[in-house]
C-alpha cells in the first residue's frame, strides 16, 4: 500500500542509515519544543498537537493531558529511539491517527489502521444530534461505518439501543467489530460487509447473504460526499493514505447520498428519520431532490451547522 511504501522508505532514508545516538537525555519539554519546530518548518499541519500525541503514546499514556504531569521528565533511551520513527512517519504526512493506531472520539477510545476513514472532530456532532432530535430511538442502520465511531457512540449513549453497521470495505467492517468490542457493544451491534448499489438496495459480499426483515427508527451516515474535482485538493494525509472511497462523492457529490436515501425510503418506519454529514452546500441540493422524487414518501426537516456554522449535517423524515 501506498501509505506504509512512503513511510518505510521515509525510515531508511532518514532513520536507519543515519540514526542518532543518544549523548544526552531529552526531557518530555524538550523533545515536544524539537520536533514541534521541525514539523512547523517541514509544513505538517498542527505540529505541537501531532508531536504530543506521539510522544503520549509511546510513554504509554492513558490520556493526552497526562503528558503536562510528564513535561520536565526525562524520556527513556529505547522510548526516544521509538519516537524518531514515528516522528519520520508525521514528516511523510501520515496521519497521527495511523501512526499511533489509535484515537480518542468523543469519550471513547477507538483503534486506528490505514486506509480505514478516520472520524473528523466534526462527526462528534452528529452523535448529538441524532440523540437530541429521534423521539423514537430503539434501532439504527449506520450506511459505511468505517472505524464504528457513529454506532458504536450511539449505542454507548443509550443502553436500550441495536444497531446494524454496513461497510463495502472488509478492513472497515474487520475495525468496527474490534471497536465494538473494545467499547463493549458488540451484542448490540450487527456488523454487515455489502455495498450500496446505485438502484438504492445492498450488495452482499459472497460469504454473506442477508435480507432485512425490519425497518430502523434511525439511519445515519456520513456519506462520501466531497465532489470529484475537489478530491485532489485535499490536504496529502487523506489522498496519500485514506481510502479515498470514503470520501469522492462523484461529480455533485451526491452519487451516494441519492441511493442512500432511496435505501431510507424502503426501511425506515413512518416518521423514522434520516441524518448525514454532508457537504455545506447540499442542503438545497438534497431538498431539491427529494421535492422532485415524492414517491419517495421523504421530506427535508432541517440543516445543522458544523463548529464553522457551515450547514454540514441535514435531517430528513419518512412521511408514510
């Protein structure tokens, strides 16, 4: 894979044949103000935070802040010699994500591996969302689950809640179950591997044949939805190691959104509800949409904004 080519060959140019030895100790303080410098100069975006979270994670912190108990400690020889290639992969512009293989989303702690989609800050919002706006809440269908972080949230916040999890990426579905697990929801989460065909149905993957016999209170999803001209404008960490499927959402970024609604109209109940992360300029789109699809039986409720009051999430009900 791309991602672990650049990165190795980042490690041998840079690591391996020209590797330091230690002729002092490096305090916390002075390692985080080194290589924040080298990152700011290198370009790579939020150096500081990027430094922290790799130097946390091999001192095997439990949280981030902990790191400001640790700052005039003295790192270990082998621990310093374990952050330098990990500080090379950051200067490859692998994501903090990857390189620690782990990630905190909102009061969970998930696992992390490439080209899995890795949840953005803004995403966290969503969970608020759906919570705060779905007066029935007993079952959800989440349509490209990536790491889990949506259902596997969700279901951490009520206790009386299934759900069933669907990801065309076998590596996704693989991450989301280990999440459930380490999260504790796996009895309530059904992980399924089929993808979303264009016609508005699922494609089971060979090994796993499935028909749903009920209809969801909820389904959720944050859809790929960037348009196809921006994709390459996106920042090097997400086109060089995320899978870039989880992102490209066609020419108006509505080649999934579209199916995933016709997906909504067959299996929710009435009055059930559908939420997407979206692009900020989707709202009228999608509404637009649905006014010219009414057998559809979907009506646009409302847009919420993002931490940039952008209109990024949208709320959509079944009629009858």
């Amino acid at each position: 894979m791309i991602s672990k080519m650049l990165c190795s060959q980042v490690l041998r140019s840079r690591f391996y044949q020209s590797a330091p030895i230690l002729s002092r100790f490096y305090t916390v303080d002075s390692v985080i103000t080194e290589w924040s410098k080298k990152f700011k100069e290198a370009g790579i975006p939020d150096p500081e935070s990027s430094v922290r979270n790799i130097v946390a994670h091999v001192m095997n912190l439990p949280k981030l802040g902990d790191l400001y108990l640790k700052i005039d400690e003295n790192l270990k020889e082998n621990q310093y010699e374990k952050l330098i290639p990990l500080f090379e992969c950051r200067l490859a512009r692998m994501p903090v994500q990857y390189i620690i293989k782990e990630w905190e989303f909102r009061d969970l702690r998930l696992k992390m591996v490439p080209p899995v989609f890795i949840p953005r800050p803004e995403t966290e919002m969503l969970i608020d969302i759906v919570m705060n706006n779905s007066p029935a809440l007993n079952s959800i269908l989440e349509v490209g689950c990536g790491s889990g972080a949506i259902s596997i949230a969700l279901l951490r916040s009520n206790s009386s809640l299934q759900s069933i999890a669907i990801d065309q990426s076998e590596k996704a579905c693989k991450l989301t179950k280990e999440n459930a697990d380490l999260n504790e929801v796996s009895r309530r989460l059904n992980v399924l591997h089929a993808k979303l065909t264009v016609e508005g149905g699922f494609q089971p993957t060979s090994s796993e044949k499935f028909i749903f016999d009920q209809k969801f209170d909820v389904i959720v999803s944050n859809p790929p939805y960037v348009p196809s001209s921006e994709v390459l404008t996106v920042e090097p960490e997400i086109y060089l190691y995320e899978d870039l499927r989880a992102l490209e959402g066609g020419k108006d970024g509505l080649k999934i959104i579209k199916p995933l609604l016709t997906v909504a109209s067959k299996l929710l109940t009435k009055d059930g509800l559908i939420f997407l992360e979206t692009h900020y300029h989707h709202s009228k789109l999608i509404s637009d949409w649905i006014n010219l699809n009414p057998s559809l039986n979907l009506e646009f409720v409302q847009t919420f904004k993002d931490f940039c009051e952008k209109d990024r999430f949208v709320q959509i009900r079944k009629i009858s």
